[in-house]
C-alpha cells in the first residue's frame, strides 16, 4: 500500500497580509515583505512503467524565484515525479513539462498521459459526459526513462507574483520565458541535478515558450538541453493565423488539415490511401493554390477554375462557396461550412469533434468544451487523493482572468520604434541549436488540428535555418491534443519515449 508522507511546509501568518497571501488574493495585497515559506507536499508511491517496477516521489509544492537583490519575485507550483531508488540521480534525464495557452496551467500533459495517471476520455470524439470520470494509472508513461517536471507558470494554477512583482511583470512573451529559464535554472540547484541530461516539453504556445527558453538558457545561461519535445507547434504564428484576410501563408498551411477533416467526415472519397491524400494537399497548396494566390487579380480564368476544383476535391466544399471565398478557404470558416448541411460545426483543436451551436452562423470550439472538465476534475482529484495537496488556495485553471488581456507580445519598450509582426521564435530556436550543434527537435502533430496545423509545423521548422538532420517529425490520429485518441496517445508516449532514449544512450 502506498505510504503517504505529507509534508507542508508552510507556517501561519500572524497577519492580515500574510493570511490574504496564503488565500490566492491579488497582487497587492500580497505585496508583504513577509512572505511565508514555500509549501511543498511529498508522497511515496511505487508503480510499474514500461515493465520496469518503479519506486517514486512525488512533489507538488512551490518552488520561489528571486531577483538579483534576492528578493521573491514568483512562487512556480509543479508536480515533480522523481525516480526515488536511484544510486545516482544526478545523472538521469529530468523533463520539464509544461502546456500553452498562453494562461493554461499543465493540466493537459500531466494528466492527458504523461503523468502517472490520467483521465480516460472517450476516443472516438464524443462527450466526455459528466462525473464521476475515469481516472486511470499510467504505466506506458516515460517515468521509467526520465524524471519529469510538470510546470504552472505565473498567473496558472497555483502559481502568483510575490512581493514587489505583480503578474504582469510576467506576463509576455519574453518575460514568461524569462522566468520559465530561472526556474529550471533554480531547479536544477535546489535538487542536485546539474550533470543530468535536460529535455523541455511544450503544447501548443508552449513550444513558442520553449523555443525562447532553450535560447534563452544556451545563449544567456550557460546551460544545455539535450532535447526539445513539440507537441502541436506554434512557432511561427503566420502559418496558424487564418482569420487574417490577407495572410496568404496560413491559406497554404491549413489547406491539408482541411483535406484530413473532410476525409475524415466522409465529405471527399479519395482513389488513394490516406497519406497519399495528404501529400497530394501538401503538393496542391505548395504548387498550385500558393502561386494563384500571389497573382492575385491577375490570375487567369483557366487557372482560377483549375484551383477552384483542386479545393472542391481537397476539401469537400461546393464551387458556390469557394467561388463566394474567391478561393480563400479561411480555416475557422470551414469548421463551420464543411458539415453545414448537417446544422453541425467541427471542432477547431480537434475537428473529429462536432457540436450543433447556437450560433448557426459562427463556429466555436466543440473539441474543447468536450473534454476540459473532465481534465480539470482528474487533477483536483488527482492532488487530493494521491498526492496530499490539501489547500485552500485557488488552482487557476482556466487562468486568472487578468492575464489574457495584459499579454504582451511586443518585444521592444514603450516609447520605441516597433512594426507589429506576426510572434515567431522559430528564430530562437535556429540560433539555440547552433549555439548547442547536439540539440535535437521532436515534433508531434495531430492531423486534425485546426489551431496549429500540421503542415505548419513542416513550413517553418523547413525554414528559419533550422537544421533539419536534427528535426524528428511524427504524426498522430488526433487533433491539437493528440492523446485524447488512445491509439494516438499510445504512440505519441512510445515515440518520445524512444526520442528520449536516443539522445541519452
């Protein structure tokens, strides 16, 4: 039987301030010099993973980031998985783990397979239906090859600014990525772990995060990172923005998402098998649809019909529509329009996922609303009934909701010249991995992800002199969370397992 070792390190404040601190209240009221210690709770379990029995910590606890005056300036909360019979742990890879949003706690990866359980929803993109869910042990998870390291930024889950810090002095691109790098680097110190071979893993913007961190970290810091794990990409946002009228790229970029959802809705009847299709959209968008665009007006009439019917074949809409859409198919419209005969729309982070909305005219998300409380319900249950985490304090998930509206993305100071341009750390990324010549790049795409597309991961990690010998692309029968699919997250386990393996033997 599991021995629970609770161990809460926190003592009671003797003052309004402090007690407000403890409670999650806001910023200034926890501007207190007197900040109390960080709670930590450590539990001992033991499992098997990948057939190997396994002895293991788990710590869920704050760990607290200080200025150059030594001053607190954020508590980060993370769920550690620590292999605990380790003769000598400095050497064994640890990863830090972490989703996007930007705002998004890491209940996705943590309990979408990674971790050591996981919510069990249903593969085939229905409901998750209401409580009680389905929560399971993990035992293909990569606990048995790595150490990992699930991480709440500023302003998620538990946690906050401290003192003098308020959440919008981490609250942007660079200096979210500022802080993730300082508490790795904090990290590393507190456990010992300085010679152990480093591998961060990222969702969504949290592969735009992670690009800036190993940058940050090989080029600032003076530390290296074995690997970094993509999973759904978003580094180059003008391959994943379609609502922008004018933006030719993302036309090219999402078309064979477009091709896979409508194949997979039974809207197109290829001669082909699937990854022939596929190409075939790749080929299509690249050597057809991309040049028609760029001549705009000039386009001749012979050539506009001969693209107008390569998007009836790729995408299964009419010539009515796409002729109303002078063969621009925006990816969020056609969540709409490709199953409009149906009252339905698609999802957009998974478009398996359909939904009769309200609106019969907009498309919102069917893909996430199926499956985020049962997520959010695994994890609170989760740190009550395994991992001892009996606070009071509030896990903010979705985030606070000052966040998203004070997100700064702008990379130059108030009062300086600045061209709004599209977020792209792709360029991060090209100078860490020549910073660091062994640093490797696995990317994991699901085929219906209509947020982060999959042949936008190929577009700009094929460009922005990033090497390509060391980029290790895979794809996955499943939209932006991938894992929801059991085969897929099956898969997906076994092949960053494997990556990890490669770059640690």
């Amino acid at each position: 039987m599991r021995t629970l070792l609770m161990t809460l390190c926190y003592l009671m404040a003797v003052n309004t301030a402090q007690l407000a601190w403890a409670e999650g209240t806001s910023d200034t009221e926890s501007a207190s010099k007197d900040i109390p210690p960080p709670s930590v709770f450590v539990s001992q379990h033991k499992a098997r993973f990948n057939g190997e029995s396994i002895n293991y910590k788990a710590v869920a606890g704050e760990t607290y980031l200080t200025d150059l005056k030594g001053q607190h300036k954020a508590s980060i909360f993370t769920f550690s998985y620590l292999k605990d019979d380790d003769k000598d742990p400095s050497h064994r890879p640890v990863t830090f783990v972490w989703n996007g949003g930007p705002g998004s706690a890491s209940t996705w990866l943590h309990m979408g397979g990674f971790g050591p359980k996981r919510i069990v929803v249903p593969s085939d993109a229905s409901h998750a239906g209401l409580p009680p869910y389905d929560i399971k042990d993990v035992p293909e998870t990569i606990l048995d090859v790595t150490d990992l390291v699930f991480i709440d930024p500023v302003g998620t889950g538990f946690s906050r600014a401290l003192g003098d810090y308020t959440g919008k002095d981490f609250w942007g691109l660079y200096e979210d990525a500022e802080s993730m790098a300082d508490f790795i680097q904090t990290w590393l110190t507190d456990n010992k772990r300085w010679n152990s071979p480093r591998f961060i893993m990222g969702e969504s913007y949290g592969t735009t995060r992670a690009a800036a961190v190993a940058n940050i970290l090989e080029s600032d810091r003076s530390i290296s990172v074995n690997g970094l794990l993509f999973i759904s990409q978003a580094l180059d946002y003008q391959g994943s923005t379609p609502y922008v009228r004018d933006n030719i790229v993302s036309h090219i970029t999402y078309l064979p998402t477009m091709a896979a959802t409508a194949l997979y809705h039974q809207k197109v009847a290829p001669q082909t098998s699937k990854a022939e299709f596929l190409q075939a959209a790749r080929a299509f968008s690249t050597d057809q649809l991309l040049p028609a665009l760029f001549k705009g007006s000039a386009i001749s009439d012979s050539e506009y019909d001969a693209v107008k019917q390569g998007l009836v074949k790729f995408t299964g809409l009419s010539e009515t529509y796409i002729d109303r859409a002078n063969i621009r198919i925006q990816g969020f419209r056609f969540a709409k329009e490709l199953l409009r005969d149906q009252g339905l729309a698609v999802g957009l982070l998974d478009s398996r996922y359909t939904r009769d909305e309200i609106d019969d005219l907009g498309a919102d998300d069917a893909g996430s609303n199926a499956i985020s409380a049962a997520y959010k319900s695994a994890l609170m249950m989760h740190m009550q009934s395994n991992l001892g985490v009996d606070w009071s304090r509030h896990y903010l998930s979705p985030a606070d909701p000052d966040l998203s509206p004070n997100w700064r993305y702008r990379t130059t100071p108030d009062g300086s010249g600045y061209e709004p341009k599209y977020v792209n750390t792709a360029h991060d990324l090209s100078k860490a991995m020549r910073v660091n010549p062994a640093l490797q790049v696995f990317v994991a795409s699901g085929y219906y992800d209509l947020v982060t597309p999959f042949f936008d991961a190929e577009y700009t990690l094929g460009r922005h002199d990033i090497p390509k010998q060391r980029v290790t692309y895979k794809y996955y029968d499943g939209g932006h969370m991938m894992y929801v699919n059991e085969e897929a997250r099956l898969a997906l386990l076994n092949d960053t397992r494997a990556f990890i393996i490669e770059l640690t033997r």
